[in-house]
C-alpha cells in the first residue's frame, strides 16, 4: 500500500509515525522514484529529438506537468493523461480559437488570443482548480459514483 501510505503522510504525517510507518524512508523512496521517473523521461526525450536544450530544464517545464496533474486530476492514472490532452490542446488551438471568435464577434483582440498563450492558460487553470476542485476526472468519477448512488 505504497500510495495509502504516502497519502497518509500527506494528511496526517504524525499518525502515520505513529501507526508504524517510517515516514522518512517513505519520503526518500518516493523522491528517489520521482527522480528516477524524471531522468528516464528527460532521457527519452533527448534520444527521440536527438538533443537537448536549456529550456527543458527551466521551471516552466515543471510547471507544465504540475498544470497537467492539476487540471486532469491528482489521485488517478488517468487523471494527468487527460489533463495534459487538455493542456496541449488547448496551447496548440488557442490562436486558432482566438481566429475564430474574431471573425465571429467582430472584436479585433482575439486575434492577438494566440500571443499570450502563457496568460489563457493560466485563467484555464484557475478557472478550473475553482469549479473543478479534484480536477477533470476527479468530478467525472465523482459524478458517476453519485449516479450511482454511492457518497463520496
């Protein structure tokens, strides 16, 4: 129960001392696992691409993945897929979007939507860790688990 535990030290990190748990071994492992994770993924990246930049080590990039976890949802495997769909979309069709409702609304400043893609994605975030507290699939899970009639 790796995850319940680390959970536990998340909420309550004197409980979990006190249930037995070595939380600091705990944390050491899972950063150890998160490193391991990174440079495998930084690895990657450079062998497909063929290089490597300075700007993959900025902290936008990190940002980034915590935007995806965030906006898709904490506490699910599909959680972070699906809010780095939404994020990557999103940055990618946010000029084309911006076209659109200039043609549509007549208002010349959409066209510059396109230009402050760091901007749009920040009120995205915001917009959604305000409606959608648990993130994107945590409201869909919690959705069908109230249809069906269990309380979350």
């Amino acid at each position: 129960p790796f995850g319940q535990v680390l959970k536990g030290i998340k909420e309550n990190e004197p409980r979990a001392l006190s249930l037995g748990y070595d939380v600091a071994r705990f944390k050491l492992l899972a950063f150890v696992i998160s490193a391991a994770l990174s440079g495998l993924a930084g690895s990657l990246k450079t062998l497909v691409l063929g290089f490597a930049t300075l700007s993959d080590v900025h902290w936008t990039a990190s940002g980034q993945v915590i935007l995806m976890t965030l906006v898709g949802g904490l506490g699910t495997l599909s959680g972070p897929l699906v809010g780095s769909a939404v994020v990557v979309l999103l940055e990618n069709k946010i000029g084309e979007l911006g076209n659109f409702l200039a043609r549509v609304t007549t208002v010349e400043w959409f066209n510059t939507l396109g230009e402050s893609v760091t901007m749009v994605t920040g009120l995205i975030f915001v917009i959604c860790v305000l409606a959608f507290r648990k993130g994107i699939m945590g409201e869909i899970i919690a959705f069908i688990d109230r249809r069906r009639g269990k309380r979350a």
